[in-house]
C-alpha cells in the first residue's frame, strides 16, 4: 500500500523511462495521480511505458529526449507544459553504463558517462527551473546509486560520475532551497534490470547464477527490484518529504552498512 494519490494533480517529468527503475518510477508516480512525461531517448521503449500508463487509467505522454542535449530537454519541458501544465517534480533517472579500468576507458567513453550522467541530469534541472519558479517551488530526485560513494573493481567511468551526482544533488539542494525546491538522491543497490542483464551477458556467466551471486552482497541475500526504487523516489517526490532536502536515500538491501 502506498501513498494514496500523493501526487495527485502534479506534473512529473521522468528521464530514462522507457524500462528498468524509470518505467517502475513512472508507473508508480502515475498511479499515485501525477500527470507523467516518459523523457525517453528510445522512441518503442519510451512509448511503452506511456502507453502502459495510459491504459491503466494513468495520464502520461512520451517524447523523445535526449538529456545531452539542450535543445531537446527544452522540447521536452515545453511539452509537458502544454500537455498537462506548469512541472512539478523531476526525476533525473536517464544513464550511460560504462565500465572498466582507467587504462580501457576511452575519451569517448568518459564523454559519454558524464555526458548523460552528470550533464544530462545538469540540463534537466536548468530547462526546468523556470517552471517550478513560477509556481514557487518542486521537488528533483536524483537517481544515483551505491557506486556514488563506495569502490567497485573495474567501475572507474560509471562511479566516478554516480560520484558526481551525489555532489550535484548537495550543491544543487543548496542553490535551490530559497526557491523552495528541493532536491535529493536515491542510492539503489543491485537492482534486477536490463542494464544488469546487459552487464551479466558481457560478463558472459548464468543469468541465474549470476543474479544470485550478486544477491549475496546484501543482507536480505537477494537483487532488489525497480518498484523498490520506485517507493523510495515517491517518498522524495510528495510531500510526505516536505524537510528533506539535500539527503541521499540508499536502497540496497544492506549491503553497504558497513
């Protein structure tokens, strides 16, 4: 049982929506009452989930974004204000994953993660602030992760930038708090999505076996899913959350405690 219509009335926009912890992110806030932009890059993904959204009785629209570029995030907000009104929340979800040790990764590659990583997250907040001014005041989750502040082997380019996100949501909670927005981070652990399957597939090992060796990292000796995640952005995003700003909510079934 959830929030009951928590967002009711609000305006999201979520990035990286197509599938994985956007999609749930999305399903969640449009369920709880938030009219939901599906900020995607991939066009059959990013219209699945509005269509799924919409045929639950949900309110979402997709368009095609891509968070590196201005013009494009522009387009989106512009969207969304004419569709469903002046935006409340953000949800910084989109994200490159690349890996490997400093000596594999290439210029490209360190473009591209911070491009869509800590950039990309960058321009969404920028395009939407005047919007949230207007109506004094919104909430921003950043989606960053585990990897924002411990060491994995052979993570460099994916934790440095999750590294960066954790710093940009501080900086950013403290411009942004005279405008009464504000803005915090969920840190999900393992979570079972494409990108994890992608991950193992490159690893080249059993899907099965792979998902429960990574569960033994945790606690709870299991992967987490999107919707978990999806609970924790929720919390963030309503009002429930009204003096939190700044923080960093971590998902991981324990396995960080230490």
């Amino acid at each position: 049982m959830g929030l009951i219509n928590s967002l009711d009335g609000k305006t999201a926009i979520i990035t990286g929506s197509g599938n994985g912890i956007g999609r749930a992110i999305a399903i969640r806030f449009a369920a709880e009452g938030a009219k939901v932009t599906i900020a995607e890059i991939e066009e059959d993904a990013g219209q699945e989930t509005a269509d799924l959204i919409n045929q639950a009785g949900g309110t979402a629209l997709f368009t095609r974004t891509d968070t590196t570029d201005s013009e494009s995030v522009k387009s989106a907000v512009s969207t969304t204000i004419s569709a469903h009104g002046e935006v409340d929340l953000l949800v910084n979800n989109a994200a490159a994953f690349v890996f490997g040790t400093v000596e594999e990764v290439t210029p490209d590659d360190w473009a591209k993660v911070f491009g869509v990583n800590v950039i990309g997250y960058a321009n969404c907040v920028r395009e939407v602030l005047p919007s949230m001014r207007k109506q004094n005041g919104g909430a921003i989750v950043n989606i960053a992760s585990v990897s924002s502040f411990i060491a994995q082997p052979a993570f460099i380019p994916y934790n440095s930038s999750k590294g960066a996100v954790a710093q940009l949501t501080r900086c950013l909670a403290m411009d942004l708090a005279s405008d009464n927005i504000r803005v915090n981070a969920v840190c999900p652990g393992t979570i079972h999505t494409r990108a994890t399957d992608l991950h193992i597939d490159s690893l080249d090992i059993d899907p099965e076996e792979a998902l429960e060796d990574f569960g033994k990292g945790s606690l709870m000796k299991r992967v987490g899913q999107p919707e978990e995640i999806a609970s924790g952005a929720l919390f963030l995003a309503s009002d429930e959350a009204s003096f939190m700003t700044g923080a960093q909510i971590v998902i991981d079934g324990g396995a960080t405690i230490d």
